[in-house]
C-alpha cells in the first residue's frame, strides 16, 4: 500500500510538471503570432495569469471542485476554503496518492483553460479585466463544470468518463474563450486597410508544436 502510494503520487507530480510546461508553449504561441510591440505585454499576462490561477484555485477552487457534499441535485458544489483532508485522511478514503499531487495536477490544468482564454483575447483585451476575467474562471466556472464529472456531480452519476480533461478542461476554456471573443470582437484594424505591419515572429509560435509533441 505504501509503494502504491508513493508510485501513484510521484506519476502524478511528472505528469503535472509536463502539463506546466504547456503554460511555455501557449505565451510562445501567443506571443509568436501578435505584433511584435505587444510581445512583452503578452509574456507579462500569461505569467500573471499562472500566477492568479493557482491562488484561487488554492482559496477556494479546489475544495469546491471536490466539495464532498453539492445541492442542486449534484448541479452546484458546497463551496468551501483551502485544503480539505489530511494526506491520511485521503489514503484512508482510498484515493491512492497525495491531496497535495491531485491539487497541483488540477491547478496546471486551471491555468491551462485560462491559458486557452488568452490566446483567443491577444491583443484586445488589456490586462487588469482580462485578470479579473482569470479569478472568476479560476474560482468558479472551472471548479463548477470540473465538478460535474471529477468531483462526483450529476455527469458522473449520469456515468460521463472524461479521463483526460477533452471536454473538463479544453472544452471548458474553448467555451470561455469562444464567449470572450464573440463579446469584445476583432481586434482593431482587422477588417480595415492594410497597414502593412508585421505579425509575429513564426519560429516562437512553430516552437510551441514541437513542445507540445514532446511533453503530451
């Protein structure tokens, strides 16, 4: 029990460090593909972004994702603050591995479907509402839908299986970012004359395929 323990936890920490790398792959494919006068603004927001992510997982996202108890027949988690369980209390439940590995495996997957957000707002959003934006998707809508189905809400019981996170977190930013997007609209001058300026630099952004290929 002790080595499965211990086996469990560190393949989740490997596989949570390779997911953090991706957070490298979305700032060079953003900053790759933007004008070069915004590429510094876009390091800035993916670093803040990361940063913002984690600590309202941390506050309350994570105990709201996997809250024990819901009402609203499984729709809606009891929200709470903070760790739950001791790692005893969470081998006695039968999880197999560290509360503290799952909770840095889900908050690089936070980021992730934040990152996804970005990526879709470069260049038209400045960076305190797209922030605000990140706290809000980080503390509630993430912990909500991941809820659904991680946490034991209504997909699961329904028996809904998303093992890797296609619709939990990619689905989740996908529709974020889609909602952003369609709300602030093209970036200005998108549809106007040509100006003749010059976006990005493609090495940057080709440089996030290849890390992509690597570490997933």
């Amino acid at each position: 029990m002790e080595v499965e323990y211990a086996l469990n936890t560190l393949y989740m920490l490997i596989t949570a460090a390779l997911v953090m790398w991706m957070a490298a792959g979305f700032t060079m494919l953003e900053a790759g593909l933007v004008r070069r006068k915004n590429t510094a603004e876009i390091v800035t927001k993916n670093i803040g972004l990361y940063s913002i992510a984690c600590f309202m997982y941390l506050l309350c996202g994570y105990m709201a994702m996997y809250p024990g108890d819901a009402f609203a027949g499984g729709f809606m988690p009891a929200f709470d603050f903070g760790f739950g369980d001791t790692v005893a209390d969470t081998v006695e439940d039968g999880y197999g591995y560290s509360e503290s590995a799952d909770f840095f495996f889900q908050v690089v997957f936070v980021a992730t479907a934040c990152s996804i957000v970005s990526g879709a707002v470069a260049e038209r959003m400045n960076q305190w509402p797209f922030f605000a934006l990140v706290v809000f998707i980080a503390a509630f809508i993430y912990p909500v839908q991941g809820y659904w189905n991680w946490g034991g809400g209504f997909l699961k019981a329904d028996g809904y299986s998303d093992f890797a996170g296609s619709g939990t977190v990619h689905l989740a930013g996908a529709a974020c970012a889609l909602a952003a997007a369609l709300f602030i609209g093209p970036r200005l001058g998108k549809y106007g004359k040509e100006t003749g300026k010059r976006f990005g630099m493609f090495p940057i952004a080709e440089t996030k395929s290849f890390m992509e290929q690597i570490f997933q």
